[in-house]
C-alpha cells in the first residue's frame, strides 16, 4: 500500500542506496522466476534493454549463473531496440552489446534471442517489426521487461511524440538522444539517425516491468515520469497505466521525488538543520522573494506551520538561514590566514595548504574550479592538481589526425634522417586512422596520440591559472586506459594508484566530483574509487586534518542548499577562467553558465549580487 510520502507517485517506485542493492533485488526476481517455469518445464520470456543502467543487472545475472548455477535454458529474450543500419559486429550495435555484457557469459541458447534486426533494408522494416511483435505473441507475451530511461524520458526508443499504442517501429533518434551517444560512438556524427524500437504499447503489455535508473541525472526525467501528468512528451510516463510496473532507484535519481526533495509537502519531518535551509530557500525560491521578506502566512500557507512552531517566528528563522547562507560565501577557499574562522567555509589553519584536485577527465578541473584554483595559488597555497584519467576517449580523430600531420610534415621541412622513427610512427598513425574510418576502435597508438593532445592542453590551460608543470600529474588510471565508455571495469590497480598519489602528496585540502553521477561514468567510476583510497588510507596521519570538498562538473548542479562553500568570481575573474578554458579544444557550450546561474541563484535569495559563483560542498565519507 502506497504511504503518505508517496502519494504522488503514480508508479511504485523504490529508492535503493545504491543501484549495486537494486540489481541484486531484482536479479533475484529474475532468477526466482527462471525457477519456477523450470519446475513446470515452461518458458520464462524476458524484455532486455541496452545501455549502461542496466550492465550491473548483467554482471549480477552472470555472477548467479556461475556461482549458484542460474540456468537461462529455459529463458527467450527479446530487446528492445537496436540501431538502424548498424552490422551485428558494429561496436556500437545492440547486438554486440548484449553479446558482451550478458549471452556470452550464461547458458541461453542463440535460437531463443530475438533482437530487433537493425540491417534489413528500408522496404522490410515494417514487415520485421510486425514479425517481431508476432514472435512476442508466439511466445507468450512478455513475462518481464527490463527498462532503463533516457534523458527525454524515452523507453526502448521511443521518443517524444510516441503514441501510448505504438507498436515495434522504426523512429527517428531525437537530438538529445544522439548526444548522448556520441561518445560512444566517437562523435555526433558517427550516430545513426533512426533505430528500431518495441512500441510502448508492446512494452506495456508485458505483465511486469522494472525501470532502473541511476545518478542525479537521471532524477528530473523520473520525477516527471512518476509523478506528472501521463504525456506523450515523456514516454516513460505511460507506465503509469501499468498495474505491475515499478521504478528501482539509487539515492541519486530517486532525489527529485516530492517525498526526497520536499518532504514536507508530504508528511511530518524532522527538522535537521539541513532540512531547514532546504525548505527556506525552497519558499524562497517558490515566492521568487529574498529569504528576508518571507511572512509567516508564507510558511504557514506552504505546510511549514510545525517549522515555525520549532524555530519561529519568521523573522527569527529567516535571519537565521540568511546568515547560514551569507557564511558560504568566501573569497578564500584555502581559509583566509590570521582571521577567526568560526563562520568561514574553511579552517584558517594549517596555512599554506596543500590542496589537491582530483579531475576525472582533463577540464573538470577548470569548469568547476578555475577561479578557486586561482585564488589558492594567489593566496600562497600549494596546489596540485591530478588527472584521473587521460581523457583521450573524447578527443576526436581529427585532432589526432593534425598532430601525426604536422609530425609527418615537419621531417619534410626539416629533412633530417633522424626523423626517420617519429615519421614511420606518424605514417602508421595515419594509415591506422584511414583504415578504421569512423566506426573503428582506436589503436593503442592512437588512444596515445589523443592522451598527448590532452595532455598539452591541459598544460596550457592550468600554465593560465598560474599552476607550475611539476604540481600538474597524470595518472592515467587503468581502468579508463583499457575500457570503453559506460562499460568500464575498475579494480585494485586503480584505487593503488589513487592511494599511492594521495599518501605522496599529503593534503590538507582535497577537491573530488562524481558524487552524484551515474555509476558507469567516468566521474562515477573515479569516485568510487576515491572513496575506497580514502578508506584504504585512513589510518595515515594526514588524513586527521584533512577536509574534502566536492564539486560539479558534467552533472546536475548543486541546489542552492546543498552548498557549503560559494567561491564568488568577479566578471574579470569570470573572464579569465573562460579564457584558460579555451585552450581545450572539446569545451562545451554550459561554460560560464553554470557559474552565472548559482550567482543568480544567491542573489534571488537576497544575498549579493555577483557576476558568477563556484559552488562546493563538504565531503562526509
Ligand atoms: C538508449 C536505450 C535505452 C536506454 C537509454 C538510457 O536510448 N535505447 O533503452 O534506457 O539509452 O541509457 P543509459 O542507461 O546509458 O543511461
């Protein structure tokens, strides 16, 4: 039965702590299934999707398959979509994807998967697809399907506009759905423009569904899906007409629920501190007013009268909040030396620090802190700033391609038989790139080549903020150097070399993203690894005096009150920050904006107005 804190979800959905509990809930739900249909010699027949939420779920299958002797002799499977035009052996298809994560490592036999055909032509597609919802029926119908959900609220493929009725069909890949792709696949313009989807009206007739989701990306789409009105915009939310469909989360896309993000609208809470300075600054935001001018009526008209029973009145609580808000802000992030600290953000001691910043990828560490990296190193601190991965999986061909040109071209100019090995090494860099064409996976000549391009960037970036070469590290983590995107496999190799950098640089200060990413993701990789070297090296002395700050970089950024530390930036500071970044050739276009935003977001809250803010937050392991 649906709790009070539930009451707007129209899909029973079930925050897990972390998507590693939720696979093990629901593989165990597959697996009692197989079980039964094997004790009355039937068939279990499963919906699979693709994608990286559900490739813990896999390896959770694989693992009940080998060590408890799960067999899936009796399971038919079908997927949902797959690439239109897209060979089985593509990297990229669907095929080969299900192929690598799941079919090879258990005991299904081949003649009982179905995946939509991505290859036949044009004028067949509408006969394979009748036939693939006809091969559903033969089989009985879907006993349950597997989900995860896209940024535009997808299921399968099924995009914006999708009818509640639509069956197995061809569609055409919507804008944001192909970006996301597009480091898989090398580039936008490596992603197939159409796919072949299962309908929402085939996936709702299967007789129970479980829509996985992971990471505070992810948590918007599923409020909206969940508790908004059904629409056709968001495909995801005609599950909602489901009797048997269900939502398992981790604690990270679960965070935009009303019962997580307002608990108060749906019940009684316990006033922590932290809950207080939400719900303020949520009415505050709510009545577009300062934090200063909220009236009591304000509290009492928006289920906050218990709030100001505890801690009113208005007046009182508001002053209160302002100044916890007031105190975030700071223009020395490494503490300001020889000042009382009490209601600074950081400890004015020790001084200097020695902070490090970790940067999953070459750039984190710029969009979201180049102007704290620059106030550290101006305010006298050691600052060293450690690249987790060598990036190079985002570096384009034809970057790479300039390079070995250049290379190639210069032993012309130079004509100097010394250049003999750069320019055989250059020759075959070339050679590779043309024969692999765009679809190809990159050689470990060329993945060097673009880890180097990155490399240089990221020199001529942090040379900007005033960062001298010997505080500038790569550690090329390992797991990142041999996998691939979203399917990465990080292991003690990894979190050595984590613990081998933090007990060599000893800091006092440590700067760390991926908190509230998806799991699979190179932030979320790191991460975690960050948090088991962390673990690993607690018993070294500097970490009683050390203090981690957390940051956003790709992901959703902090909410106004979750942030407790606001580093402001002036529009010269902005300016230069912008400028630093420029030296990396693969920026995106939310630069500046982020920052501009919490600036604006302060300053609706009645605090000052400044031109831009970097926001932090104390990391509690
Ligand atoms: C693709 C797939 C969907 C999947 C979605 C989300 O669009 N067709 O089935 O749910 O991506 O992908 P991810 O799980 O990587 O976030």
């Amino acid at each position: 039965m649906i709790s009070e804190a539930e009451q707007f979800e129209k899909i029973p959905c079930i925050a897990y702590e972390n998507s590693s509990e939720a696979c093990r809930v629901l593989a165990v739900e597959v697996s009692s299934l197989i079980r039964e249909r094997q004790a009355s010699n039937k068939h279990a027949v499963l919906g699979l999707a693709t994608g990286s939420t559900p490739v813990p779920f896999y390896r959770e299958l694989i693992r009940l398959h080998k060590e408890e002797g799960l067999s899936f002799q009796n399971v038919i499977t079908f997927n949902l979509d797959e690439y239109f035009g897209l060979e089985p052996e593509h990297r990229e298809s669907y095929y080969r994807f299900m192929r690598e994560q799941l079919f090879d490592h258990i005991d299904l036999p081949d003649s009982q998967i179905n995946i939509p055909p991505g290859t036949v032509s044009r004028e067949q597609v509408f006969q394979a697809c009748r036939y693939y919802e006809t091969k559903i029926e033969e089989a009985g119908g879907i006993d349950l399907q597997i989900l995860g959900i896209g940024r535009t609220g997808h299921i399968g493929f099924n995009e914006p506009g999708s009818a509640e009725d639509s069956p197995t069909r061809m569609i055409t890949l919507d804008k944001v759905t192909r970006e996301d792709a597009a480091r898989d696949f090398l580039g936008i313009d490596n992603v197939p423009r159409f796919a072949l989807t299962m309908g929402v009206g085939t996936i709702i007739r299967a007789r129970r569904i479980a829509l996985m989701a992971w990471g505070e990306n992810k948590a918007d789409i599923v409020s909206k899906a969940v508790e908004d009105e059904v629409t056709d915009a968001i495909s995801a939310s005609f599950l909602q007409h489901h009797d048997n469909a269900q939502f398992l989360l981790d604690s990270g896309a679960a965070s935009s629920l009303t019962r997580k993000r307002h608990p108060w609208l749906v019940g009684t809470v316990d006033w922590s501190d932290a809950l207080i300075r939400r719900a303020v600054t949520w009415l505050s935001r709510e009545l577009d007013k300062p934090v200063l001018k909220l009236l009591d009526e304000d509290y009492n008209e928006h289920g906050m009268s218990d709030l100001l029973t505890e801690c009113g009145p208005a007046y009182q609580l508001n002053i209160r909040i302002f100044n916890e808000l007031q105190h975030t802000i700071s223009g020395w992030p490494g503490g300001k030396p020889d000042e009382d600290d009490r209601h600074r953000p950081e400890r004015a001691l020790p001084f200097p620090k020695r902070a490090l910043i970790f940067a999953p990828e070459p750039s984190d560490e710029l969009r979201a802190l180049g102007g704290t990296i620059e106030r550290l190193v101006e305010q006298g601190h050691t600052v060293d700033v450690v690249f987790l991965t060598s990036g190079n999986l985002g570096v384009g061909d034809s970057a790479a391609e300039r390079f070995a040109e250049v290379l190639k071209e210069l032993a012309d100019v130079q004509g100097a038989e010394d250049w003999n090995t750069p320019v055989s090494y250059a020759g075959q860099l070339l050679d590779h790139l043309a024969a692999k064409g765009p679809f190809g996976e990159d050689n470990a000549a060329l993945r060097s080549i673009k880890s180097l391009v990155r490399r240089s960037e990221a020199r001529h970036a942090l040379r900007a903020c005033g960062l001298a070469e010997k505080h500038i590290h790569f550690l090329d983590l390992p797991f990142y150097e041999t996998g691939r995107y979203r399917r990465f496999k990080p292991d003690d190799n990894d979190v050595s070399a984590l613990c081998g950098i933090l007990t060599k640089l000893e800091p006092h200060q440590i700067y760390m993203t991926g908190s509230a990413s998806d799991p699979s993701s190179v932030a979320g990789v790191c991460y975690r690894l960050f948090q088991t070297a962390m673990t690993q090296t607690a018993k070294e002395a500097w970490q009683r005096d050390c203090w981690t700050w957390l940051y956003r970089s790709g992901e959703k950024p902090f909410a106004s009150y979750e942030i407790d530390m606001a580093v402001p930036m002036s529009p010269g500071q902005l300016k230069a920050k912008l400028t630093a970044l420029s030296q990396y050739t693969q920026e995106d276009e939310s630069t500046g904006k982020r920052e501009r935003a919490v600036a604006q977001y302060y300053d609706q809250l009645g605090l000052a107005d400044y031109e831009a803010i970097e926001a932090f937050r104390l990391w509690k392991s």
